[in-house]
C-alpha cells in the first residue's frame, strides 16, 4: 500500500473514529456526566490495514504492535461507506451492540475493512474527574493557557495544547511534558483558517479518538481610540477575535454531534464586554461577538448535550514563567497612559478590584474547571474572574 492511500485511509478513519468512540462510551446514570469516555488510538499502518481486511485474522497469534490478543476477539466490520454518516452509525452501532450481546461486555479492538484498526487504550483510572477526557484549548502558549492546561491536567485529562506553529508551541508543549508526557501533545493551529482548523482537530482525533471539551481561547488585541483607527488592524483583530471563534465553534460542534456523548465548550471572554474601556474599542467589540457567538452556540447545542459558558477575567499579567502575549501587546500603552511600570500597572489592576487580589491563570483554569468538571447544571451563562468589578459583574 502507497504512502498516499495511508493517508487517505488516515483521513477516512478519522472521520468515523468519533462515532465509533461514542459507541464505546459507558452510560454512568449521572445526568451531569451521562457518559464515561475512552481513548481510542488508531493503527493504519500497511500492516494494521492488512489485518483489518479479513475476520480470519481474529484467531490470529500475531496482532499488530502493540496489539496482543486478550480474552474476547476484535470485532471487524466490513464494507464501511465514509459517505454516509447516518448509515455509518447505524452499522457501526449494530456491531457494536451484537459483539456486546455475544460477549457481554463492548469491544475494545475494532478492525475496519480498508481503514485500519482501532483499539481502546486501557489506562488505570486514577480517580481523578477528567480521566480519560480529551480538551483542546486554543491559544494556549500564554499565561491564562499555561494556567488551564495545568488545571485540566492534574484533573487527568488529555490536553491538545494549541497555537500558531513555531518556537513558542514547541516550548510550551515541552515544558508540560516534563510533567504529563503521555498527556500532552502541541497542534499548531491558525483558528483564522478553516481547513488548518480541520486538521488539527483530526490530529487529535488521531492520537485520542475525540475530544469533550473545548477552551476557546485564542485571542489578541490592541490599543487604539476610535478616531484613529486604522480600518485593517480592526480586521486583524475581527480575523483572530470573532472568526477564530466562529470556525472554531462550527468545526467543533459537527464533532460533538457526530460523538453523541455531548459536550464543553468555555470561551474565555473579558470583563471589556459589559464594561468596555476607552482605547479598547476593537478588543472590546470584536470580544463581545465572540462572546455573543458563545451564547448563541448555547442555544443550538443544548439538544445534544453539550455545554457552552463563558469565563471573563480581568487582567492577567503572568502564570509561571508564562507572561500574557495579550498584555505585552497593550501593557506599554497602559503604562503609558498612567505614568506605571509593569509593577505598577499590576499592582493597580490588583487594587481596582474589591478583594484587592490579582488576577492569575490558575484562577481562570479554575473557573473553567468548574464547567469541565459540570459543578452545576449551566449552560449560556457568564462567570467573572476579575475581583469583584462592579461595573462588569453581570448580576
């Protein structure tokens, strides 16, 4: 088999894989989390490829590496018509639902015909409440990223950290896999382009089988009033701001769908939404739609279970060694504007806010964790992480 019939046996498998992830899920009879996830890895080597093509090979001594043969036989399914998503389902769950009736329990090695193989990796549950959950958070090589990447991690999910390919990803994915190496991966993704979003959701869905659970979080600003304006930087923004937002919400909604076991998604918005500054005209604009496309993705997705709420924090200035790429782009204008240092200007976004408190990564993470980790029954609304700000407390 050809290098490219590979990868388009890769790009077919990855298409089905989120169906068949959602058929191996355990109902729990938690309304709260109604599912229990797998991983789900896949083989498409030329040798994975062989083995799927006949059921024969279930009694085979030799699996493909790092397969072994267990106790109950892999289930192989035949004729599978990548076009058809409704009757794709409806074989993959008939399968599904006869091998587990045959064997009592579902299969954890599924063979497709041409496509590859897929098998559940078994990992010791640790306890920990995102075990086996995957999340992608975009713009995540920052100081609010670092703080939610490290939040879901030591919660036990698998983390898809995102950003603009380059140095900075590289780094940011390394520094994590010193502690998380089997959790973590980097996927450079352009949120402004559709089809690199495409692909990089299809990287995921590669190396874990699908996700649950999205951070919007991609984002840049800049410092402007609006009679000076240039027309082209307010598009950067609305580019990056709403577009990001948008491709992102509509690629990650089919897969939701398509998984059937629902959903989180966590936009992180900003404070500037109810309570815009002046100078802040394209960030707080351009963050209000994203914002409003949040909850308008509430609405919609509800009926399939998946969640969409939205964190607004103030400022936050650092988290680790992680400095905020959004205040190194508007921090010397601040500084400017009020005769500050960096110091300065953290310390009088700390004494602004009515706890008196600064604002950090690990406090974001921890707002979206209470929406990973389903707290309460939400969906649509706003959670601010700014202090206690009056004037932008939605109340």
């Amino acid at each position: 088999m050809a290098d490219k019939e590979i990868e388009t046996s890769q790009t077919k498998l990855a298409r089905l894989t989120p169906i068949v992830r959602g058929l191996l899920a355990e109902r729990t009879g938690n309304p709260d989390t109604p599912y229990a996830p797998v991983i789900l890895k896949s083989l498409t080597s030329k040798e994975a490829i062989a083995f799927a093509a006949s059921a024969e090979n279930a009694d085979s001594a030799e699996y493909p590496a790092p397969l072994t043969r267990g106790d109950s036989p892999a289930l192989f399914i035949n004729n599978i018509n990548a076009d058809d998503t409704q009757q794709i389902r409806k074989q993959l769950e008939t399968a599904v639902s006869n091998y587990a009736a045959q064997f009592g329990a579902k299969p954890t090695i599924i063979c497709l015909r041409g496509l590859g193989v897929l098998y559940v990796e078994q990992k010791d549950k640790a306890g920990l409440p995102l075990a086996d959950k995957v999340a992608l958070v975009t713009g995540a090589a920052g100081a609010i990223g670092y703080g939610i990447c490290r939040g879901l991690l030591e919660n036990g999910c698998r983390v898809a950290a995102s950003d603009l390919p380059g140095e900075r990803l590289d780094n940011f994915t390394a520094d994590l896999r010193q502690t998380w190496p089997d959790l973590v991966i980097g996927v450079a993704i352009d949120v402004t382009n559709a089809e690199l979003v495409v692909a990089g959701l299809e990287r995921i869905i590669q190396t874990w089988g699908g996700i649950d659970i999205v951070v919007v979080n991609a984002g840049i600003a800049m410092v402007c009033r609006l009679k000076e304006m240039d027309l082209e930087a307010f598009r950067k923004l609305e580019k990056v701001n709403i577009e990001g937002t948008l491709l992102t919400l509509r690629e990650i909604a089919g897969h939701f769908i398509l998984q059937a076991t629902g959903g989180d998604i966590v936009i992180v918005s900003t404070k500037n939404v109810p309570s815009p500054g002046a100078g802040f005209g394209a960030y707080s604009a351009t963050k209000a739609a994203c914002h409003q496309l949040g909850r308008i993705a509430s609405l919609e997705l509800a009926e399939f279970g998946v969640r969409v709420n939205m964190v607004a924090p103030d400022g936050v200035f650092s988290e680790g060694k992680y400095k905020s790429g959004l205040w190194a782009e508007v921090g010397p204008d601040r500084m400017k504007a009020r005769g500050l240092d960096e110091k300065g200007l953290a310390e009088y976004y700390r004494n602004r806010n009515l706890l008196k408190i600064q604002i950090t990564g690990r406090h974001v993470a921890n707002a979206v964790l209470f929406f990973a980790t389903r707290q309460a029954p939400t969906t649509g609304i706003t959670l601010p992480v700014d202090g206690g700000l009056p004037d932008a407390t939605p109340r």
